[in-house]
C-alpha cells in the first residue's frame, strides 16, 4: 500500500475547510489538517506574489491522487491551485492502516 501526504494551499480558512470537509466526506482521505495563516511568497504572471493563504496536510493514499487533483481543481478558486503529493516512507502502523480503512 502506497500512502502519500498532499499539501495543498488555499485562499482563505472556508475555502480550505470547503475543501477539506468534500475531500473527507468523499472518502478519499483519511485526514485534512489545516494551518492557518501561512505567508505564499511565489512568482506569478510575471512579478512576484506575497500572500496570505491557509495550507491543507491531506493524508491519503497514491491510488486516489488523481481523484483527488480533479476534485479539489472542481472546487478551488485558483486558476492553478497548489496541490502536490509526498510518498510517505513509514509510518505508526496503526494510523495508516487507519489511513486505508478510511479511504476503502
């Protein structure tokens, strides 16, 4: 079992619990962590960019990645919102196979 944790950020705290709550009412998450009041500093239609965002730690599993992506793009406000995946390399096995049993 592949697991993997995305991050995705997000333009206010209703949007990253809008998404959040679809995410995990759709069973392709076990868990969305949100953290407020991150500072974007990113480089954007040719000038650089400084904004105050929320970030989303999704956890979840690879097979449901692309799943995911489309969602999130159906629901999001940016144009092209940050969503990346990092492949989890261990782990409590507990939690994952909670991760598992809760994105079956």
């Amino acid at each position: 079992m592949e697991f993997i944790v995305i991050l995705i950020t997000a333009s206010s705290m209703e949007e990253g619990e809008k998404i959040a709550s679809s995410l995990v009412e759709h069973h392709m998450v076990a868990c969305v962590n949100i953290v407020p009041s991150v500072k974007s500093v990113f480089f954007w239609e040719g000038k650089t960019a400084r904004e105050s965002e929320v970030l989303l730690i999704v956890k979840s599993r690879k097979v449901l990645l692309s799943k995911i992506v489309d969602l999130v793009k159906k629901i999001h406000s940016y144009k092209v919102p940050e969503i990346i995946a990092l492949p989890v390399i261990g782990g409590s096995e507990e939690y994952l196979k909670w991760v598992e049993e809760s994105t079956s």
